[in-house]
C-alpha cells in the first residue's frame, strides 16, 4: 500500500551521493579525515568543544556511560543509581544494565513527554549519582529546572539526544547541557550519514577517553599530550597496538563523514522546515476534544507528531491507528511507551520511582506519525480530516 504521508523520507540529494563516490575513489573507508571534519563541524554547530563520531546513536550512549567509569575523579562505580525516564529508546538503558548500574525509573509529563519535574524531584535522594536525560520528539526538558534539582549535589547529568537534533532550551542547544551529550544520524532522525551518531561533550579528559573507547581502548588515537596515559611515545610502532582501556569498535565508517558534512550544512533548513510544518500541527490539532499532542518546551525540533488519547475520551487507539494506515499514514507507538513493562527489565538491577501513570497511558493510548525537512502543509491538513473520520468510525463501533 502506498503511504501519502511516510514515517520519515530521504533528506538526501546528488551532494551526499558525490560525497560517498569521493571517498570511494580514495579507497580509504574506515574512519579518516572526513570523518574528523565532520566532527569539527558538527561540534561548531553545537558550540561545543569537542566531538566523537561513532557508528550510531546507541554506540554514542554506549560509550558516554562507558566514559565516566574511567576518569581520575569522582567515576561512576556498579551499583551507583541513575535516574531515567519510563518512555525512551531501549538503548538509553542498556549501556547503564551493562555498566552494573542501578536504573530507577521515573514517570514522564503527558504533555511534554520529558521527565514529570515533581516526580524527579521526589525521585532525587542522596543515592543519586546520576540523571540521563532523554529528550523526546525533539523536544527538550525542562533544564533551568532540572539544574536547580541538582544543584550541589553529586549527581551528573548526560543526555541522550538523539531524537532532538537542533532544539533549544534557553537559546543553547540541547544535548549540550549535561557532562556529554549523544545524536543520533540514523535515516528517519534530522540528519542521515546512513548509520551513525555523535557524542559532545566541553570536558576535556572526557573526550580523551571516549576516543579511547571508540577504537579499542588503544592509544593510537589519542593526542601526544593527552588525560589518559599522559604523554605517548614519538614511536608510532611502540603505540601502535598499546590498549588502556576495555574498549570497543564503534568507528565510523570515512563514507559517514562524508555525508554527515552536506547533512550539517543543510541542516539550519531542515530544522526550520520542522518548525513551519509544527505550525501548521498545531493549528489543525491545539485543544483537540479527544486527543493530547506534545506541548513544546523551549524550541523544539519536532522530530515527530505525537497523540495520546485524552483519559476522559473513549477512542480506540487501535482502531483508529488501522484507519490511519488503511489512509495511507504510517503511525508508531511513542518510541517504546513505559520501557518498564517490557521483559528485558528481569535481566536489569532496577526500581520504579512511585506510579507510571503518564508512562503506560503513553503505552496503552499513544502514538506518533512523522514530521519531515520538507513542507507538509497539505498532508498535516489532510491528516487532520484523517484523524477525525478515525475517530468516528473508533466511536461508532
């Protein structure tokens, strides 16, 4: 069946394929220059120091927890507690799992999707050592709020941004207000570099060690003067297969870099294509009478459209989602709804901060359609008469 309005389409022209065939004709694909530009470049968009391209966005968690067990002051140790959100990706906890951490789960705000701010604060105790911050859709948290929660206290806050390439809170952008911060460049997110991901951070020794863990755990990448092993040997055969760290391989590949420079550079238009498209969202779907759509918070990104039934309505969300298909509009479930009802969980040491209200009424009643880098005018309006005929064949059955 064909789809008039897609989850996600290619954000790709003739620049990127020219790219790839660039990087071809050297027959060098493994990380290199282009990758260390595009690094550069996506850390100035960000205004942040420094950059790690990796092989995707779940990669990009997987090392940014990874990296606070190795710094010389004040590491993550097993068994330390980490405050998450109940509606995120499977992989914002799976690095925290495999790091013996404690996850303890805490329930989402209906309407911004983000953390519910009175149910963190409540969550907060002196076992705290961290909070990863999800922002979801690419809307941002609350972090004027969240940085008074933790203000003296030892609790680092990371970010995963995956979803939220290019919003602002407060006129900075978002995945840069914790120690790091992850992106994801995966095809449906707000740029492609066919797979992908970044991770950011200001600190210094932070960086030193996330390029340690991007290739190995060896010293090869490093800097001569660096924080990890201090100053490296002149001899490059001595450093050569030198390992310091349990690391991994999560290197990009060189084509990735590639594209990932066009996609930055287009990058500013597609944010504000976003934008005007949420626009028109919200015009066709504010104070809708049976549906909750995401209330933006700071300068949202917009990767998506979200609805969760109002608990008052009596719409069938599963009737109503086979309507949208059957009309040609891909829908999803709001990333995984409360992660904590899934099965994976057993494996995890973990606890649930007081109810999950919001989360399992995410779950059980919400979902998501796309938003594009392209004008979607007429598809969000047609969306709408889509919406509201769904809704009456949900309520006359």
């Amino acid at each position: 069946m064909s789809s008039f309005y897609p989850l996600a389409t290619s954000s790709w022209d003739h620049l990127e394929v020219e790219a790839i065939q660039k990087v071809i004709k050297t027959g060098m694909y493994t990380m290199g220059l282009h990758v260390a530009d595009c690094e550069k470049q996506f850390a100035q968009y960000l205004k942040s120091k420094y950059c790690v391209m990796v092989s995707s966005g779940s990669t990009a968690n997987l090392i940014m927890v990874a990296a606070l067990f190795y710094r010389k002051n004040n590491p993550l140790k097993r068994g330390d507690e980490v405050i998450v959100p109940a509606v995120s990706w499977s992989t914002t906890y799976y690095p925290l799992y495999q790091y013996g951490l404690k996850l303890k789960f805490v329930d989402v705000d209906l309407e911004t999707l983000n953390f519910d701010l009175k149910a963190l604060e409540g969550a907060i105790t002196p076992k705290t050592r961290a909070i990863m911050a999800v922002n979801l859709l690419g809307n941002p948290n609350d972090f004027k709020r969240i940085q008074e929660l933790t203000h003296g206290k030892n609790i680092e806050l990371i970010e995963d941004n995956c979803e939220s390439l290019g919003a602002l809170f407060a006129g900075k952008q978002a995945g840069t207000f914790g120690s790091m911060g992850t992106f994801s460049s995966f095809f449906s997110h707000h740029i492609s570099t066919m797979e992908g991901g970044f991770v950011t951070t200001n600190d210094e020794e932070l960086y030193h060690i996330l390029l340690c863990l991007r290739a190995h755990g060896w010293t090869r990448n490093l800097p001569k003067e660096n924080l990890v092993t201090g100053t490296k040997s002149d001899n490059a055969f001595v450093e050569s297969f030198k390992f310091v760290l349990p690391g991994y391989n999560v290197r990009p590949l060189e084509m990735s870099g590639a594209i990932g420079q066009e996609q930055i550079k287009k990058l500013p238009s597609f944010v504000k294509v976003r934008r005007q498209n949420a626009e028109t969202f919200v015009e066709m779907f504010r104070n809708h009478p049976e549906l909750i759509i995401q209330k933006e918070m700071g300068e949202s990104s917009w990767f998506g459209f979200s609805f969760v039934v109002r608990p008052e309505s009596k719409v069938n969300r599963l009737k109503l989602i086979d309507h949208l298909t059957k009309a040609g509009v891909e829908c999803r479930p709001i990333v995984t709804g409360n992660f904590a009802k899934n099965e994976v969980v057993k494996w995890f040491d973990y606890e649930i901060h007081g109810q999950l209200k919001n989360a399992d009424r995410i779950d059980q009643h919400g979902f998501f359609v796309g938003n594009h880098q392209v004008p979607m005018t007429d598809q969000i309006k047609k969306l709408r008469t889509f919406v509201d005929e769904g809704i009456k064949v949900s309520l006359d059955q």
